[in-house]
C-alpha cells in the first residue's frame, strides 16, 4: 500500500466527506509509524488526537489488509503495531570520504541488509554514485526484496550542501563533487529520487529516533571522524540554520588563526586538531606507520602515556567548542559519535571538565554528554530515517 503511494497521486476525495476523513485518518496513523516505527494503540490515539474507538478500527481494518501487524495485546504496554513488511523498504547510504555504506530497513524500521566498502568518496563522485547503486543491488538482493518496494531513498555526504542551490556548501571537502547539484546528481544515477543531508545531521537524526538522543526534543549530536561536524535537533526537528541551511559546521570554527591550514581553505580550523588523520598524525612519529584509531584506544587502555595524553588533549579541545555550543543552543544532551566514539570515557571525561569550566553554570546544569548508542552505523541510519521521514511527509501532504 506505501509503496504503490509512494509511486503513485493519491486520490481525490470529497473534501469533508466520510471516505475523505477516513483517508486522512488513517495517513496519519500511517505517519506516525513510519516515524516511529512501532507504538501502542494508546500511544497512536495519544499522539495522533484520535479516538481511542477510531484507532481501534482504522488498526483492525489495516491489519486485515496486510498493512499493518500487531501483537495480542498482552504485552505490559499493550497491543503494540507496526507497519507489515510487504508494506515496502526504505534505503540509505552514506558517503563518507572513505567509504560508501549502505542499508535496507522495512518500515517498522528493523535493518535488513548493510553493505560497506573503501573509496575515496570525495574525488571521484562519478564512481562514488555508481559504486552505490550497485551496494543498494546487493542489499535488496540480499533482503530479498526488489525496487519495485523501496518507498524512499535517504543518503548523507560530509559535507554542508546550500539549501539554495543544492551544492555543496564547502566545495573543497569533496572537490569531485564540486559544482554538481547533489539531489539531482545522485538520483538521476541511482534511478529514483533521493534525499540527500549532511551526515553529521544524519547521526543527529538516527540518534533522535534510534538511539542516545531519543526523548531529548534540544540534542545536538558531534561526528568525530575523518571530518568533524554536529547535527542539531531543536525543538524536536532538525536545525538547519539560515536559507543556505549549514548549520552546525563546528569543525571548522577557528580555533588558531595561525594553525595548520584545513581542507575548507581556512586556518585552525577544530578539524585540523581532533579529527582522526591528525590525532594519528601526532601518534605515528612514536607508535609507527599505520596506526588505526583502534590501536591507539587499545594502547591508552593497556597505559601508554602518550596515546592517553593525546586523546586526553583532543577531549579538551572538543570540549572548548562544545562549550560555545552550549552557551549558545543549551541542548539537554550532546552526543558523541564517529570513529573516535571508541575511545569512550578517555576521550568523554576531560570533554566535560573543560565544557564545565568554560560553558555558563545554567547552560550545562543539566547537560548530559554521553557516546552515541548506534555507533558507525549513524550516518547510514539516519539515511534511512530520512527516506521514512520523506515518505510521512508525502503520504501526509
């Protein structure tokens, strides 16, 4: 039924009439889930404002069509419901600037499928863009579903991109990419329309749903990978900032004016001091070629002083921006994610000694600074969300 929705105009009914307002309703319940995957009859009647009575039958009658699923009504929260599976997918991918991972969920938002591999994203989108499709062929495959049941298609690329032009923000961090309308870019190579975000606000939203930030209406979410980057949930929705729609772009505020000169153009840049390739710069000359984030965790957890030191140091440094962000936006959590998530509280605990001692007492009263609960897979979760996301809006249009 979603998925024929998706593909198809709704019908027109009689504004006012019966068949009208049961059309409605019932888009709403559907909403409801595809956000959330799955609720209770009584959450549903609570969140939608419908009639419990009204619920009830708009449920019965889905289920006896295959749309939705339910359990007996024994469990402690009672009669739980979702959306069936032959109801369709929904496909994320997140290009990161080295590697490309994909996803396949159905829509009571359980993970079927995931493909990940190693590319260097950000100079050859061409490849990048040919690479995914083949990855979102290979999860289908493997879900054992087709594109004739893809409802929506989210990806995440490290970069801002403008909201006006639909181009990327910072061109430099991606130069393959440089000029290309993203949305258009993607999905005329993909072959279907794609939804296209930042990653970092992919991770905020996955985490919003999903994860850490779920029942916190002001989080802000920070990627520390490759690239740094914090996706914003205000008031319950994504915050994107101004008309360009950038956002969030704390990795490169300049924390030294004449510091090692970043991708973005700028000088000092938060990046060029905590991202992964720089606290493995610091490292290589005393631990030797090669080394991974992994390792460095694992030889700070076995008491090496200087890869202790370093991730000690790059804590502090995080912390002093997450302190401005603080003053500024008061989230009630910030979320740790990205690669140098795995260094847990040798990296967390002095991030929230120095957002202590620099942010205003009020601002973090009652902050919790916490990691992530989805890990890696973040960025491509929230690809995903944003293809159920999409589709709500649609179905509720």
């Amino acid at each position: 039924m979603i998925a024929a929705m998706s593909r198809s105009r709704p019908s027109v009914d009689r504004p006012g009439s019966q068949s009208a307002l049961k059309s409605a309703n019932q888009q709403r319940l559907l909403n409801l889930l595809l956000v959330n995957g799955e609720l209770t009859q009584a959450e549903i009647a609570r969140r939608s404002g419908l009639a419990p009575a009204t619920v009830s039958n708009i449920v019965r009658e889905l289920v006896d069509h295959g749309v939705l699923v339910g359990t007996d009504g024994t469990r402690p929260r009672g009669r739980v419901v979702r959306l069936a599976r032959a109801s369709g997918v929904a496909v994320g991918v997140d290009f990161g600037y080295q590697h490309i991972t994909t996803a396949v969920a159905d829509l009571s938002h359980t993970i079927l499928s995931t493909r990940r591999v190693v590319l260097d994203v950000g100079r050859d989108a061409r490849g990048a863009v040919d690479c995914a499709r083949q990855l979102i062929e290979e999860v289908l495959e493997e879900a054992d579903t087709g594109w004739d049941d893809v409802v929506g298609i989210g990806a995440g690329l490290p970069s801002p991109i403008d909201s006006r032009t639909r181009k990327l923000g910072a061109p430099s961090l991606l130069p393959g990419w440089e000029g290309l309308d993203v949305d258009e870019f993607i999905s005329h190579a993909i072959g279907r329309d794609v939804a296209v975000e930042n990653d970092a606000n992919l991770g905020a939203l996955a985490e919003h749903v999903w994860g850490a930030g779920r029942g916190y209406d002001n989080m802000a979410y920070l990627k520390l990978s490759e690239g740094v980057g914090a996706g914003l949930v205000l008031d319950g929705k994504l915050f994107h900032g101004g008309r360009a729609g950038t956002a969030g772009e704390i990795g490169h505020t300049t924390v030294d004016e004449y510091g090692a000169v970043c991708r973005c153009g700028n000088r000092g840049c938060l990046e060029t001091l905590v991202a992964a390739r720089a606290v493995v710069s610091l490292l290589e000359p005393v631990c030797g070629a090669g080394l991974t984030i992994a390792d460095i965790v694992e030889r700070a957890e076995r008491g090496d002083a200087a890869c202790r030191r370093v991730l000690a140091d790059t804590g502090r440094q995080t912390g002093v921006a997450l302190a401005n962000l603080c003053n500024l936006l008061n989230p009630e959590r910030v979320i740790i994610g990205g690669e140098l998530a795995v260094a847990g509280e040798l990296l967390l605990q002095p991030m929230r000694e120095i957002v202590r001692r620099y942010a205003i007492p009020s601002a973090v009263a009652t902050l919790d600074l916490v990691l992530g609960s989805l890990g890696p897979s973040a960025p491509v979760l929230g690809a995903v969300a944003l293809a159920l996301h999409g589709q709500a809006q649609l179905i509720n249009s």
